[in-house]
C-alpha cells in the first residue's frame, strides 16, 4: 500500500492551506510539522518514514528539499516525487548533486517565483532528476492560481 506525504516549506506548517488541501482530499496523507534545522527536519522526517515504502511525496518549497535529498537517500522507498516551487537551489542541496534521482519527479515552478527563482532551480532540476516532469507555470512562489488545478489523483 502506497504511503503519501507533505512536507511544508521552511516558514509554513502543517496548518498552511496545501497540508489543509491535502488533508481534506487525501484523508490518509502524513502532513507532519516540522521546525528547526534541515538536519534536525530530516531526522525526524526519516523517524516519521522509517519502515514504509512506496511513499509519495509531495515537498513545498523547503520540504521540496526535504523531498528530494529523502529521494535520493532512499530511492527504492519512494514511487513519485512531487516538488512545489522546491529550494534545490539552496546551499545545503550542492553535496546531493552527485547522485542522480531515479524517482518519477514532477516539478511545479512558478515563473513569477521571487522566493526561489525558477532560473536557479530549473538546472538544478535538469542535472538531479533523471525522470524529470518540470512544469513552468504563470504563477508566483506559493502557485496560488496553479496549485488546486494540478492533477493530483492523476500524478499522486
């Protein structure tokens, strides 16, 4: 049985209006909170994993990060990985970039994005993720007009 999660971006929580969405739609996903440091995220986004495989997981932003080193940590674990305007660009991603990602990835990036720059992530993107679906959308960091539209049950 497949095991489907959201990871929040770096000032969000799991009270923001994607956790709200995601637990209102899908009922059985993980939506966790998660504070501190990347290391201290990712320790307890691995305690929260340990055990489950065939895990989606959907990553916000900073959780997109999140998403994306757990991924490459752990690949036969993960079935899809499914990036909202993730922050790959971020320093603490440059010693992942070695090892490719085999995972089905589905990247959602806003043209508009002043957070995380679509030009800084989509390279980023284009070297990691060997079976990359990258989306540019006309919208801004949060993908407030694209975000509901996504296919969900298609790509979850």
């Amino acid at each position: 049985m497949a095991f489907k999660i959201f990871l929040h971006g770096l000032e969000s929580s799991n009270q923001g209006t994607k956790a709200v969405f995601f637990r209102e739609r899908y009922p059985d996903m993980s939506t966790p909170n998660f504070r501190g440091s990347l290391q201290q995220r990712m320790e307890d986004l691995h305690k929260i994993l340990a055990g489950k495989t065939n895990i989606s997981v959907v990553g916000s932003s900073f959780g997109g990060l999140m998403g994306a080193i757990f991924s490459m940590e752990n690949t036969s674990r993960v079935d899809r990985l499914i990036l909202l305007a993730p922050a790959i660009n971020f320093i603490e991603f440059t010693g992942y970039q070695e090892a490719p990602i085999s995972v089905p990835t589905w990247v959602f990036h806003g043209t508009q994005d002043e957070v995380i720059p679509i030009e800084e992530v989509e390279p980023v993107a284009r070297m990691c993720f060997t079976r990359l679906h990258f989306n540019r959308v006309e919208d801004d960091h949060f993908l407030h007009n694209t975000f509901k539209s996504i296919d969900w049950d298609g790509i979850l």
